[in-house]
C-alpha cells in the first residue's frame, strides 16, 4: 500500500480522531502506555504519540522468537522518536518446563499447546507490562480478520483490570499505508514482502492475494479463533469512574 494516498479531508479526519481518543485516555485513565507488536498499525501510533507528545509509553512483548527485522526496527524507532521501548520478556522458568514438554515447535502439536506457548511468551509478560497502568493502548483494527469485526474504540478489560482502547478500530489498511507514506514513518520491510500481520518468526506467514491481513498468523488454525489470548472478545462497555473506584 506504500504511495496509497488517503483525501486530505478523511485523513484529517482519521488522524484527529485518532489523537482525540488518545487524550481522552490520557485525561480519565493515565498513566497510559501503548503495546506495540512492531506493526504497521503500532508504528502510525508510535508516531501520533511522539509528533504530538502524548507522553504515553510504549512496550513491547520480546517473545524470543520475534523476527531479526522487528527487533532491528525497535532500535531504529528508538533513534527515530527517543522513545524507551520498554522490553517484556518471558519468565524463563515458565519456559523452559513448556519447552521440555514440547520442545521449540510445539505450537503445532495442537492448539491447547500452541495457545500454551502465548500465554507463556506473550499474555503472561503482557500482565506485567500493564501493571500500574489505567489504560492500554492497541493498534487493533475492525477490518483485519473475523476475530476483530466487534473491536471497539474503547472498553474496559477485564481479564487485565483497566481500560483498553483501540484509536485505529475503524481505520482500513489503506488509511494505515497512506499516514506510513505521508508522515515517512520506519515500518518493518517483511511488509512488503507480503506480511501484514507480523507477530512470531514460526508462527507467521506471507499471505496470499484476497486473504484478510491476518490470514498468515497461525495459518493452520481455524480463522474463527486465531488470537493468541492478548485480545480476548469482549463486550464489556467501560465503566464510569464512579464504577472503577467504587
């Protein structure tokens, strides 16, 4: 999608709604941080929160099996934005007692322990990385896979005890491409080797033309539940301060 542009007046549009909802869980939930896969998404929100100085933090999940370009692009956005990614890794004896039961490539032995293997390497370090925290940001978008139609703008999660919000919810990957191409934002070149959706080395493919831009996360899953336990569905509106504190 990179030289896709976007009319000026939707972009205008897309952009300030984006930075609205930013401030907004800044103004009722801060501190706020941003968890940042390396994606496309994440990277056109890395560069909201910088260029507009959000002053809202960003992490990301070094599962161990990341690709060497995603870790060469943290190190490339650090000296872009002089933004402290702060890096989550496993807890190391969780893993090595999934790793003796199931070695390096037990993801694909079945989804009980493939979904084992995220809990591990991602939902667990996600825990920690949200503590202290009254909002998470995410680069989730409606029209990315059939697991995200219902995203919404904002909710409360409740499984991590915060707000959650997702200022791209609406956005299309043309909107996505064309904010990348205007603003010259780094971005990770396995996506224009076909990747839309880049998430661990093993469990992350190129997709093929007319597959939905999550199609090559856990390809020889079932599309219907491809998550990796990060986003569970949810429907829970968020609550009012009132609620929260009471």
């Amino acid at each position: 999608y990179i030289g896709f542009k976007m009319p000026q007046t939707h972009a205008i549009s897309h952009t300030k709604a984006a930075r609205a909802l930013m401030i907004d869980a800044i103004r009722d939930h801060g501190p706020v941080t941003l968890a940042s896969s390396m994606g496309a998404e994440d990277m056109v929100l890395v560069d909201l929160i910088a260029t507009n100085d959000l002053g809202i933090d960003v992490f990301v999940l070094d599962t161990g099996r990341l690709h060497t370009e995603t870790l060469a692009l943290v190190q490339q956005a650090r000296a872009r934005y002089g933004i402290d990614f702060k890096m989550y890794v496993p807890d190391t004896e969780q893993l090595q007692t999934y790793l003796a039961s199931h070695g390096p490539d037990g993801i694909f032995n079945s989804i009980d322990t493939r979904k084992t293997c995220c809990a591990i390497r991602k939902v667990e370090p996600l825990g920690r990385a949200l503590k202290g925290y009254g909002a998470w940001i995410t680069g989730m978008r409606r029209d990315q896979s059939v697991t995200r139609l219902g995203v919404p703008d904002s909710e409360w999660d409740e499984p991590n005890g915060l707000h959650k919000y997702n200022p791209l919810a609406n956005w299309s990957s043309e909107d996505v491409w064309a904010y990348i191409d205007q603003h010259k934002v780094p971005h990770n070149p396995l996506h224009k080797q076909g990747y839309p959706s880049i998430g661990c080395a093993p469990c992350t493919r190129a997709i093929n033309e007319g597959e939905d831009d999550r199609a090559g996360r856990w390809w020889w899953e079932n599309p219907d539940t491809k998550e990796c336990g990060l986003h569970p569905a949810s429907e829970n509106p968020a609550p009012t301060k009132s609620e929260v504190s009471s």
